[in-house]
C-alpha cells in the first residue's frame, strides 16, 4: 500500500509540475506578445511618420504644377516649362516614395512571432488533447512565410 501512495504522489507531482510548466508556457506567451506588439508599433508608426513627412513634398509638387500651367497659359511663357519640370519631379518622387512605404506597410505580419510560438507550442499539447492518438484540430493558421 505504501508503494501506491508513492505512486500516487507521484504523478501527483508530475501533473503539479506539468500545470507549472504550461502557466509559465502560457505567462511567457503573454510577454512575448506584449514585446512583440511593441515593436511592430513602433514600426508602423516610423512608417506613418515617413508617410507624413512625404505627403507635403506631393502638395508641393502639385503647387508647382499649377503655377506652371498657369504660367503656360500667360502671355510670356519662359519660366513654365522649368516650373513642370519641378514640379512633375517632385509629384514622381513623392508618389514613388509613397507606394513603397505603403508596401512595407503591408508587408508587416504583426505577432508573427508570438503566432508562431504559440503554433509550436500547440502542436506540442495537440497529441495530449487529442486522446485517441488522431492529431487535434490546429487552433488558428500558422504564420505565412512573407516578410
């Protein structure tokens, strides 16, 4: 009888343990995620911050742009032709400079980490939740592979 009570104290212990291990699995997961969001803030906002900073250089590109139309249609027309080509470079630059900050943008995965260690990390219990040796269901997607 004695032996049993070991036993039993024994897995005692072990699912003791194993509650431990997966709270600590779990607390770790939540910072990750905290850290992780920090920094894919951080990201987002240097790219909306570098957007802003482009946007006045495209109303000015525009500005010009209309000064030198308007200057095409005044009796004397010797400076329109510098003005649009001022003008026209700066709406290029500034659109190009646009469409690539926003394809950064969109090239972001936020969490993509965190998806990806809680995706493990699933995987690990998934034979444990299961119980009839069939794998269980996958909770969410796991992360793509851009970036």
């Amino acid at each position: 009888m004695y032996k049993d009570q070991a036993s039993s104290d024994s897995i005692l212990a072990l699912i003791k343990e194993t509650a431990d291990g997966f709270g600590r699995l779990l607390a770790d997961h939540i910072k990750l995620a905290r850290l992780e969001l920090v920094a894919d803030v951080k990201s987002y906002g240097r790219q909306v911050a570098l957007i802003a900073l482009i946007v006045p250089v495209l109303f000015m590109g525009y500005a010009i742009v209309c000064l030198g139309v308007a200057a095409l249609l005044a009796p004397l027309v010797g400076h329109a032709g510098g003005l649009l080509l001022v003008g026209g470079a700066h709406i290029v630059i500034g659109a190009v400079a646009i469409v690539m900050a926003v394809r950064r943008l969109q090239r972001a995965q936020p969490l993509a980490e965190t998806v990806g260690e809680m995706s493990r990390s699933m995987e690990t219990f998934a034979p444990a939740r299961a119980g009839n040796g069939a794998p269980a269901p996958y909770p969410f997607p796991p992360p793509s592979s851009r970036g």
